[in-house]
C-alpha cells in the first residue's frame, strides 16, 4: 500500500483520497514550469494540489486550482491548510468546461487524464483521474485558450503518442507550442513523456519551439545528475 503521504523538502502532500496520487510526471512540469510575472495561475484538475502548491513557492501571484472530483477538491484544500498557502491559492470544486472565471489567467497548468480508452478501475475518481471521458486534450487546449490572456502560457505534460498526435492537430494560427521537453525514463528507452508549452496569440511564423531533453535514470539504474539537478530542491533525497 503506498504511503497517505508525500514529504518534499518545503511542503507535505496527503494522497489517500485521490484517485491519482503524487508522480514524477507532475513534479518535472511543475520544475519546467517558470511562473515568470505570470499575475494570475490556473492549475486544472489539481488532485491533491500538488502543481498549485509546488508553484506558490516560486511565485507570490494568486493561484486557482479547480477539481471536478469532491474528495479530491477537498484533499487539495487540506493540503493548501497544512502547507500553510491559504492566502495565495484558492481551490475550487467545479468543472473545468464549465467554469467561468472572472479574469484572464497568465499560466494555466495542467497534468491531464492521459488515457482515451482503457479498461475501468474500480475506483471512478481514479477513472476520473485516469481518462479523458471528462476532459479531452482537445478540450483542455481549446478552452485553455479561451481562458488565457494575451500572450498566456499553457503548461501540460502528455505520454509520447498523445503529445505527438496533439501536436500535429491542434490549431498554430495563433496558439503555438513554444517549447517541448522529452522525457526518457532511462538511458536507451524510448521517450513516454513530453512537456509541452503553448503561447496564446503568439505569430504564427515565430520560430520554431526550443526544444529539450531529459533521462531520468541512468544504464545502472541510478538517478542521472541531470534530473538530480532539476529535482533536489524538492526531493529530500537529492
């Protein structure tokens, strides 16, 4: 059974009652994610809050962290209480298609349900947490958009296959991909992760995105310096 909990070096997360718990995925998007002068964030499908609370403490902006699950909503306000971050993040319990906020937001973040298909678990917040049934990346990409101020970033980590389909679908007329990091888990393994970031009304013809790359372990298994260096001031093991 894994632990009800997370201790990193400057927060604690508590995961019992969400269907997905704390990962290596959103702790690298959250380490890629620079909030810049970014005024107002949006963290969309928190779960336990992790994203919003990760971010709090490399900006002072206001951040909203919307859940669509009641218990995990709720695990994510308990987390914003213990980390003592109730000032600067507010969580919400409400449907992302459906919300309507009232001001553009700078940073939307976001670690999405990866999968279309699949077979259920018999846990539906972890089918929430796990499948697009609720959120689509489409969807997610397309009301993020409507949701961004000018020259708005958003922030969303994907499996390789979903982030190369995305990537050749969605509309560059106005909203381009920036930046995209692949994420090989280890060295000789194929790439299951990219992060990638969009920039609202960015021209069209801008330059092409920069691109990065990171192994997470080596050959003999240990950890690579450079997911150590991108890490350790969240790990208390680095």
């Amino acid at each position: 059974m894994s632990n009800n909990y997370f201790r990193f070096k400057e927060f604690i997360i508590y995961q019992d009652n969400c269907g997905m718990k704390v990962n290596t995925d959103s702790v690298l998007l959250g380490c890629y994610t620079n909030p810049g002068n970014a005024r107002n964030i949006l963290d969309v499908g928190t779960g336990t809050g992790l994203l919003a609370i990760q971010l709090s403490f490399e900006t002072s902006s206001p951040i909203v962290a919307i859940e669509i699950d009641h218990q995990a909503y709720e695990q994510a306000c308990s987390n914003v209480a213990i980390n003592h971050k109730e000032h600067q993040i507010t969580v919400i319990n409400e449907d992302f298609n459906k919300y309507n906020p009232s001001c553009k937001f700078d940073l939307i973040i976001c670690n999405p349900p990866y999968f279309e298909t699949g077979s259920p678990t018999r846990s539906e917040k972890r089918n929430v947490a796990r499948y697009t049934g609720n959120l689509t990346h489409e969807d997610l990409i397309s009301r993020s958009k409507e949701l961004l101020s000018d020259s708005g970033i958003l922030a969303v980590c994907l499996p390789f296959q979903a982030a190369e389909h995305i990537k050749n679908t969605s509309d560059s007329t106005s909203f381009k991909l920036v930046k995209n990091v692949y994420v090989f888990p280890k060295e000789e393994k194929d790439c299951y992760l990219e992060l990638l970031f969009w920039q609202n009304n960015k021209e069209p013809n801008a330059e092409i995105p920069l691109t990065e790359s990171l192994t997470i372990r080596a050959k003999d298994n240990s950890y690579t310096d450079e997911y150590k260096n991108k890490t350790k001031k969240l790990y208390l093991a680095f």
